[in-house]
C-alpha cells in the first residue's frame, strides 16, 4: 500500500493499492478523505498505479470493486479506461465490478501521447 499526498505540502490525503495479485491480474484499490474528493486526485494517483501495475508488475489486467453509494469511485475507475462488467456479490454487499487490460491501458496512454504531441 501506497500514501497518497498533496504533491505541494506533502500531507497525506489516502491510500492507493494493488492487492490479491494472481494469474497475472491485480484488484486496485484506493481511498481518499473526503475534503480531498471532486480534485483529481484519486484519478491521478489511479493513473500512476495503474500505469505501475502493467509496467513493473507485468499484470495482464487490473479489476477493481466500489458500492453502489460511492459512484465517484466507478468515476474514477472509467477515466482511467476500465469497463464495467457487472454487479458482484462480496460477503453481505453487492459490488460494481470493472476491468482493465494492459492492452487497453497502452492504447489510452498511445491516444494520449499522440493528444499531447498534436496540441504541442
């Protein structure tokens, strides 16, 4: 597990994981205190894990689980390419499960560079 912090004070504002890695897969997860949400933050340190993830770690695919009361947290996880699935049961809860496939992830990241290379 990871620290996530404001990048001009250092405070720390959450957490930010990849955990029950098998088979070449990965659960992403994160946390971030409320007076840090609606900043990008989440998505940002996401981006950076994800990017870790498939790098680093050589996963072939990332998934990643919210409930259905915290839709900011799906919010994340679609800007950051992931698709959702379909509606898992964990324990007492129903979940809203997403994946991403490091095939996907290289293609964002290419669509971005090439964005970024025509704006520039």
């Amino acid at each position: 597990m990871l620290a996530i912090t404001l990048a001009d004070s250092g405070e720390l504002v959450g957490a930010i994981s990849i955990t029950q890695m098998k088979q070449s897969r990965g659960n992403l997860g994160y946390w971030v205190g409320v007076p840090y949400w609606g900043r990008g933050i989440c998505s940002a340190a996401a981006a950076l894990m994800i990017d870790y993830g498939f790098a680093e770690l050589k996963l072939a695919q990332l998934y990643a689980q919210h409930l259905p009361h915290n839709p900011a947290s799906g919010k994340v996880m679609l800007k950051n390419g992931f698709t959702y699935q379909a509606d898992v049961v964990v324990g007492p809860d129903t979940l809203k499960y997403y994946e991403l496939n490091a095939s996907e992830w290289q293609k964002l990241t290419l669509d971005k560079q090439e964005k970024n290379d025509w704006n520039s």
